[in-house]
C-alpha cells in the first residue's frame, strides 16, 4: 500500500494529543491553521518560499509529530509530514532544474502521454456539433438570429462607427459579465454547464463583432493611407504575428476550452507570464494598433477603442477574480511579474532561466504558430465568407 494513503489507526486520546502536539509546533513555528498549504491554501509570507524570486525547489521541515496529510495547491505530489523524519514539502511546481519555485502553474505544458485518444475524438465531435449549432442558430439567414441581431443594433445609428462600438460593447458586457459570475455559477451548475453557457453567449456574439468589422472596415472617414509602403507591411504583418502569442495564453488546454475535461481557473506563470501577467491584453492592444495603422480610418479606430478598452478592464478584474480564487499564491505572482511587458524584469522582479526558450519550443506555441500563418493566408476566405451573411 502507498505510504501515503495508508490508514492511521488512533484513539481520541492519541488523537487529541497529536492535534496538541501539533499545534504547539506549528505555533513554535511560526504558522497558523489556514495559512499554510492546507486544504487549498498556500502557505504564509513568513514562510513561504515563493515569495523570493530564487529559491531551490524543495524546502524541509522537521517534525516529530505526524500531521494530517495534504495536497499542494497547485503541485501533484502530496506532502506528508511522517514521524521523526525531515520531510519535503513542495509547493506550486518546481523548474526541472531546481533553481526555481513557481506558486502558479507551467504554461504551455503539454504531456503527449497523458493525452487519450477518446477524449481528443470527444473534443472532435463537440465541436462539430457546436460548429452546426452556431450555424443554425446564428450564421444561417433563414434560421438563425445573427442577422436580426445585427439589423437590430444597425438601427440605433446609421454611423459604422457607432454601432461597432456597440457590438464591441455587448460583447463585453457579456464577456467580462459572466467571468466575474463564474465562481457562483460554477457551484450553481457546475463547471462544465457554466462553460458551455459562457461560449454560448459569447461566441455568436463575438463572430458578429468580427463579421461586421471586416464588412465595414473601409467605412467611415479616412484619416491616413500607409498601404503603400512596403515597410508599414512588414511591420504590420510581424505585429499581427507577434501578437497571437499573447493573445492566447489560456486555451492551451483545449479540452477544457470544450468542456471535455473539467474548465479551471488558471494561475499560469511561465512561458509568456514572465513578459506581461496579462498577454491577452498586450496582443490586443497589438492587434488593434496593428489594424489601426494599416486600415487607417474610423471604424477601425472605434474598433481598436472598443476591444483596449475592454482588456484594460480584463486587467483589474482578472486580477480581482485571481486574488480571490488563489489568495496568497497569486500575490506571489503578481509581486514577481508585470502588466507592463517587460517591467518586471527589467526591475530585477523576474529572474528569466537560463534556457528561457524552452518555454516556448512546446506544441501549443508550435500550433499557434501554425493558426496565425493559416490566418493570414485564409484573410480572402474569411472576407468572401463575411461579406456573404451581408451582416
């Protein structure tokens, strides 16, 4: 049998006096019930290795009294403290090198061995049949609410600017609205009803956000032309590019994104959190400068206002929604990173590895690689498909 799940057998009167016992070491200690990583609480500042930017992997304490078992709060190896015996107790994940702590989460990490090949042909036909549903329900003009939905928006003011502000509005509303809701309605229907709820709301709303903005993108006043300068394309296209590796630090996991496995909130703190806590902010903001400058008109301007505007909001409530679901482990986080690119490290906050890199040479940044080329050269494809709904 595992050590650790092996069985204690004790009377009251034993059992009373460990509790004791133990409480008088952990007062000795220095620590407090609820504050160390028990029962999904990270450990306190006193003592929490975390909150040094460099710490080795693994810190010890030693105990002679046995103490109830727990799991880290992020970690998958249990800590145990065992009778007369020094005991490693890991919190977080530790670099495979040992030279660092990490109170959040590796992103990008992706285990080809622990993949089934039943749950990627779940993901396969969940998304077929979202893909029909969105088409039937949204896209198709005889069946779907894509169009009166537009129409209806498209009343309120003949300016393209006006109702694309309205539409990057809605959507954010939506968006934003039910994040903030998605602890409470996560223990009202649980997480994978909560999801599928969240991405049925937001992304027919989103795909009408797009749609429209590529049939209107030439609408508007005109406030400068730089299309014919090969080096305004160049910068363009390597911004655009540069800003899909922000854009998506959270659908690594795209079995979560389906629901196929339970969604989780996640603490990611590689990768690109090392650069910016927030990349999703930072790529959008990119993305629309990038826009902005090569369509160089109104709607693109109300466009790129609309979406910074709403990621700067994402900002300060991404981090509220983070500090109440994690505590203590994301405000060790957050003091070793930035929402600045960059101004961590540049302060001395973040230390970077040394083989930095290899965050980055995984399969998820590899198939974003892959996605924002095939984007690129899908542009004419998705603008005769947009221009079709007439929307």
């Amino acid at each position: 049998m595992d050590l650790d799940m092996a069985p204690v057998k004790r009377g009251w009167t034993e059992r009373w006096r460990l509790w004791t016992l133990t409480w008088r070491w952990l007062d000795e200690a220095g620590l407090k019930f609820g504050t160390g990583v028990h029962d999904g609480q990270p450990i306190s500042k006193s003592c929490h290795p975390c909150c040094q930017p460099v710490q080795p992997a693994l810190y010890a304490l030693k105990s002679t009294y046995l103490f109830r078992p727990f799991r880290t709060q992020l970690g998958k190896i249990p800590a145990q403290l065992y009778p007369s015996k020094k005991v490693l107790v890991q919190v977080g994940r530790s670099e495979p090198d040992g030279t660092e702590f990490l109170a959040g989460e590796d992103s990008a990490e992706f285990d080809l061995s622990k993949q089934k090949i039943s749950s990627w042909v779940y993901f396969m036909g969940v998304a077929g049949v979202v893909a029909y549903v969105l088409n039937v329900a949204w896209i198709d003009s005889s069946t779907g609410f894509g169009k009166p939905f537009i129409d209806a928006v498209s009343s309120i003011s003949e300016s393209p600017e006006v109702v694309m502000l309205i539409l990057t509005i809605i959507f954010a509303i939506a968006h934003s609205g039910l994040a903030s809701l998605r602890d409470a309605g996560e223990k009202l229907i649980g997480e994978r009803a909560f999801r599928v709820l969240f991405a049925g709301t937001a992304v027919p709303l989103a795909l009408s956000t797009v749609v429209y903005f590529i049939n209107h993108r030439y609408d508007g006043v005109q406030l400068w032309q730089l299309q014919g300068d090969p080096a305004i394309h160049e910068l363009v296209w390597f911004s655009n590019f540069i800003s899909f590796f922000f854009l998506y630090p959270s659908t690594f996991n795209l079995l979560e994104v389906a629901a196929v496995d339970k969604p989780k909130m996640h603490l990611w703190e590689t990768g690109i959190m090392r650069i910016t806590r927030h990349p999703q902010m930072v790529g959008q903001v990119i993305w629309c400068v990038a826009h902005t400058v090569w369509i160089g008109n109104s709607v693109a301007v109300a466009a790129s206002v609309g979406l910074i505007a709403h990621h700067l909001f994402g900002v300060w409530n991404g981090d509220r929604r983070l500090a109440i679901r994690y505590g203590e482990a994301f405000e060790v986080v957050k003091a070793r990173t930035s929402v600045i690119p960059f101004a961590a490290i540049l302060d001395g906050r973040q230390k970077l590895p040394k083989d930095y890199y290899k965050e980055f040479l995984r399969l998820p940044y590899l198939t974003i690689t892959a996605l924002t080329l095939g984007a690129y050269f899908a542009h004419p494809l998705m603008q005769a498909a947009s221009f079709r709904l007439h929307w």
